[in-house]
C-alpha cells in the first residue's frame, strides 16, 4: 500500500470476463509487492461473459477486491436477486428506475477517508435507462451535502462521445482548482482499451478500461462462433473463448485530498497455466 497517509492508490480492473479473467486478475494481485489501498472492478462479464454467480462474486470478494461495479448483463444468472441486497461490495448502475434491486451507489472507507464509487450506464446503443445525467447529479449532491469528498465513478456505455461529454460535465461541474469532488472517472463496456487516459480538471479520466479476459478472442468471446454471428447476421449463441493466455487491462490512479495526482494504463498478459503469474508489460506509450 502506498505509504503516505495523503495518497490512496487506486486500482481499477476493466470488465472481467470469464474464467480467464477471473484467474488472471487473482494471480495479479497476489503478485504485487506495493498493494493497493483501494480496488475496484467491473464484473458483469464475469460467469461465463455473461452476469456474476454468488459463487464467482465471493471467488472474487476474497481475493482483494474492495468493490464491484457492474452493467446491463448483472441480470443475466438468475441468481442474483438472491444475493445483490446483501452483497456489500456490489453496486448496479444507478440509473434504473426506482424499485430496482441492490444499490447504485455505495461508501467505502479508506485510509480514513470516505470514497463513493457510482456506477451508471449510458443511453446510447444501449437499452433504454433512466437519464444519467440527473439522477448521477442528484446523486453526487446528496454525497456533498453528507461531507463527501471523493467521488469515482464507472459509467458503462458504448459511445465514446457520450463518455466523454458526460465525462468532461461533471469536472466541470464538480471540479475546481482549489477541490476536486470527482476524483475518478472509468469508461468501461466495449472490452477495448482507449489510449486517452489524463488528469482532466483534477479528474482521472479514460474513456474504455479494457478488459480482463482470454487474450486470444474477440473481447472475450470465442472468433469462430463470433465469426459466425457479425459475418452471416444469424443468431448465433456467444460462447466463452478459452486460453490460458489472459490479458489485464485497468488503470492505477492516485489521488490526494485535493484531486488526483496519477492515471497509468495497464495492459498485461498473464499465462494463467502457471502456479504464480508471469506478466509481460506492453509499451503504454
């Protein structure tokens, strides 16, 4: 963990999918010599690309993981409504309408200092939400009233404009040069990892995460059967690529109690066939 009192490091993993993704990023964090004081990832895409099991969030849960963001498939297993009230790590995106299951917004304690993370989703090329842009507004100004000084959030959405825009509205809103409420804001959903990572107006900024998942696939996702579906237009059932080749994507952030300070990609291979990881770092550029 990092040893000023002032600085939390902050680790952000992109969506988690599947077996591949779940061992890779296990074997990462226990890999690490300087932990993390606080780590967040996206696990929609967990069991089998496809939602996140009871067994798989607590898989997760004890492996370091301080709290799980999520999107559009944390309905898909079934039995996440047995589980999602009570599970204290999890949010789904805020924006569903009132009534929904679980929390969009949840406060986390670290190093002495409140951290709120907010997930949310996007409403372009996506299904049909609640506005983000009031109800996370309404949101992080309830957390200011309550003495809340740093915000993360992970917006889940296709377009890179909408991230952007949405994005760049709340440092404005939010940000000054003197305070920065929101401290960290992670695109995540296309599993494809942007090149624009920044300190935007005291924000941590990028706009796609990546993923964490098979290495030889398409986000993810098995090449023939995806071949199959973009190629004939059929339907054609996504199925899980298997490899013992993963890849990380995410990103370290460090934050102060003014704004944050550090954003660095991170985009590994990891060969999951071994006891302990061997990592190979590419050029971030």
């Amino acid at each position: 963990m990092s040893s000023n009192s002032d600085i939390i490091k902050i680790l952000f993993f992109g969506d988690i999918t599947g077996r591949a993704g779940r061992t890779a990023v296990k074997n990462y964090l226990a890999s690490l010599s300087d932990k993390p004081d606080f780590v967040i990832a996206n696990i929609e895409n967990a069991s089998h690309g496809f939602g996140l099991t009871k067994k798989n969030y607590e898989e997760l849960n004890s492996c370091g993981i301080n709290c799980f963001t999520s999107g559009n498939h944390i309905w898909d297993k079934k039995d996440i409504y047995e589980y999602i009230d009570t599970a204290e790590n999890l949010i789904r995106p805020i924006n569903y309408p009132k009534g929904t299951r679980g929390k969009g917004c949840r406060i986390f304690e670290v190093k002495g200092q409140k951290i709120a993370v907010i997930n949310a989703l996007g409403r372009v090329f996506m299904p049909p939400i609640d506005s983000e842009w009031q109800i996370v507004t309404d949101e992080i100004n309830r957390l200011k009233e309550e003495g809340i000084e740093n915000v993360i959030i992970d917006f889940h959405t296709e377009a890179t404009a909408e991230k952007i825009c949405f994005a760049k509205y709340l440092a404005k809103e939010y940000n000054n040069d003197e305070k920065a409420l929101v401290k960290a804001f992670f695109g995540t959903h296309t599993h494809v990892q942007t090149a624009d990572e920044k300190i935007y107006n005291g924000m941590a900024y990028i706009t796609d995460a990546g993923f964490c998942g098979a290495e030889d696939s398409v986000i993810g996702m098995d090449f023939l059967t995806s071949m199959r579906r973009l190629s004939t237009s059929m339907p054609e059932r996504y199925e899980i690529a298997q490899s013992e080749m993963a890849q990380i994507n995410g990103v370290e952030v460090l934050i102060d109690n003014k704004s944050a300070t550090h954003i660095k990609r991170i985009n590994l291979i990891v060969d999951n066939s071994k006891n302990e990881s061997e990592v190979n770092v590419e050029d971030n550029g």
